[in-house]
C-alpha cells in the first residue's frame, strides 16, 4: 500500500506542483505548462522525496541500548540517528513531492499500545496514548523500538474515507500508467545507498510489478497472513532466509516441531 500511495504521491503532486497558489520562493525552474505534464511519461517525472517521510528520532535511552548491540551485516545503529521535518514543512519549504509512509492495520484496537522494546532497558512498556486503544490504521515504523515515528486517524477521518481516496489515487495512477511503454527504462539514483549500484535502470515492467509486491507485503495482508500461521513475522523470516546471525534481539525463524 505505501509503494502505490508513494507513487501516486509523486504523479498527482507533479501535476500540482505549479498550481495558481504562489509558492513560498520563487521555483528554481518555469513551470510546465498543463500541455506539457499531460505529454510527460512516466520515466521522465522526478521529484524530490523523502524516505520514511514521518521518521523521529529513536528514545534516547533506546537507541543507546541499539548502539551496543551487533547488528546484521550492512545495518548500523547510526543509520536510524535521524528525523524529518513535519510533511507541512517538507511540502512547503522543500518542495518534497514525494513521501513513504507505512500503514499498519489495527482492527481490534490496541495492538501497538505497549512498546515491547522498553522491556530491554527495563522501562514500562505502557505508552499511555489513549489514541492507540482505537482501531483503525497506524502510520508506524518498527512499532516496538521506534514508536516516536507514528500517525494515527483524526477523529474526522474514517476508514472508508481513507479508502474512498486510496482509490481515487489509484486510478489517477492506472490513467498514467496507460499510456507508459511497460520496457522504458527507469533510471536507478546513483546516490542513494540502498539501491543497487550494479545495474542503470529498471523498466517501468519491473517497477509497477515490485509496486504489486510492497502493496501486498506493506498492507499488511501477506503479513498477516503468514503470521497467522504459526505466529511468525517479518524479521525472523528474513533472518532465516538470508542467513542473519541470531543476536539478544532477533532470533532467525525456525519451523516449529
């Protein structure tokens, strides 16, 4: 869900990027004409975005105990010592048109109201936020350790108000993506570490299929899912499948006897 909201974020901004209400400064560029967004495919938009656009800092004390513990090869503590400006301010004042959000599904309410991460440095786990008792989506991140990067619903917004505009966006993007030749290429940022340095581009093919893929994946539904299972989740899984050696705070999955 968040791929495809991200990626409606960045056509439907796009186009709005210039509209009548003048910007705060001028723009470094003249803006296009509607003629000329309309012409645009879809591997010749860029915009500036964000990643993990509501990202706070982790609770001091937290992130000291993260500090000491040996974490999988490629990920360090430092790399999550970082926080966002509000999305007013990142639209505003820096133009960011582009933004990632997680949403977590919630339906009983409660289900992320205690952060189980506290339980290391031997603090309560009650966050006492009467908000997470409701059900609804949460906008999270890792939700027992970074519980400072969270949203909730307003008490004006509904479930199927959300969902009435995840639908309008998404057909915003089928009408773009209708008239985009599936083998174009997608340039890959070379300054952007998470990304592979081994290849030039992607085709719009491989991108709208890896959009499919984080849309079941971060809706929570295949999580869920599995989960359902036998109770495991997305990092053991991981661990197990990529051979992370077991730590104090992640144990690789194993099927259960």
């Amino acid at each position: 869900m968040r791929r495809l909201i991200w990626v409606a974020l960045v056509v439907v901004a796009a186009g709005g990027a210039c509209g009548s209400d003048p910007p705060p400064e001028e723009p470094d560029a003249p803006c296009a004409t509607p003629a000329e967004i309309d012409g645009l495919r879809l591997n010749q938009i860029q915009v500036v975005g964000s990643h993990n656009s509501y990202r706070r800092r982790t609770y001091a004390p937290l992130f000291a105990f993260i500090q000491g513990l040996t974490l999988p090869e490629g990920l360090t503590a430092d790399s999550l010592d970082y926080d966002h400006l509000p999305l007013p301010e990142q639209l505003d004042r820096y133009r960011m048109r582009g933004f990632e959000l997680d949403v977590f599904n919630d339906p009983e309410g409660g289900r992320f109201y205690n952060r189980q991460g506290l339980r290391f440095i031997n603090e309560p786990v009650e966050s006492n936020i009467p908000e997470l008792l409701d059900p609804g989506l949460k906008v999270l991140h890792i939700p027992d350790v970074d519980y400072e990067t969270n949203f909730q619903m307003g008490t004006d917004q509904t479930l199927s108000s959300v969902l009435a505009r995840y639908d309008e966006v998404a057909a915003e993007t089928e009408r773009v993506i209708a008239g985009v030749d599936l083998e174009d290429p997608v340039p890959v940022p070379k300054d952007v570490p998470w990304f592979p340095d081994d290849i030039d581009a992607w085709s719009v093919r491989w991108v709208l299929l890896h959009v499919i893929e984080e849309t079941a994946r971060h809706a929570g539904h295949a999580d869920i899912i599995r989960e359902s299972i036998d109770g495991a989740t997305a990092f053991p899984l991981m661990a197990a499948a990529e051979g992370w050696p077991a730590t104090q705070w992640l144990q690789p999955w194993t099927p259960s006897s």
